[in-house]
C-alpha cells in the first residue's frame, strides 16, 4: 500500500468522520471515516517499521579468486 495509500484512507477518512453531514439509511459515515483512519495510521506505521527495518540490513560482496596451478601467479 505505501506511504500514499495511508495517507489517503487518513484524508478519506477525515472528510468522511468530519467534513460528511449526508445520511444514508443504514450506514454511519462517521464510523467509516474512523474506520479509514485507523486503517490509514497502521498502514503508515507499517510501512515505516518495515522500511526501517530493511535499511538496517547490510550486505556484503565477497570476491573470490582462484589461481590455476598450472599458469604463473599474476604480477604485482
């Protein structure tokens, strides 16, 4: 989802919960809106927890070299 999409279902969510004054038979806007925006604040708390921890993985390149018994070390 990303960084985007949570901030999306927050905005979404807030218009919903704050900015909505329309009633529809049967559904609560405002417990919607509350719904995307706890929806949207995991998604980013997700998204950094994951993102943190990949940039604290390391990686290292090993290089390997074989000589031939055959053939003359290499010169320096």
């Amino acid at each position: 989802m990303g960084i985007g999409g949570g901030i999306a279902l927050l905005v979404i969510g807030a218009i919903l919960s704050f900015g909505v004054s329309d009633v529809i038979e049967g559904v609560d806007l405002t417990v919607i809106g509350y719904i995307c925006m706890g929806a949207g604040a995991l998604a980013l708390v997700l998204v950094l927890a994951l993102s943190s921890r990949r940039a604290r993985t390391s990686h290292r390149e090993v290089v390997v070299e074989r000589h031939d018994d055959r053939l003359p070390p290499p010169a320096a």
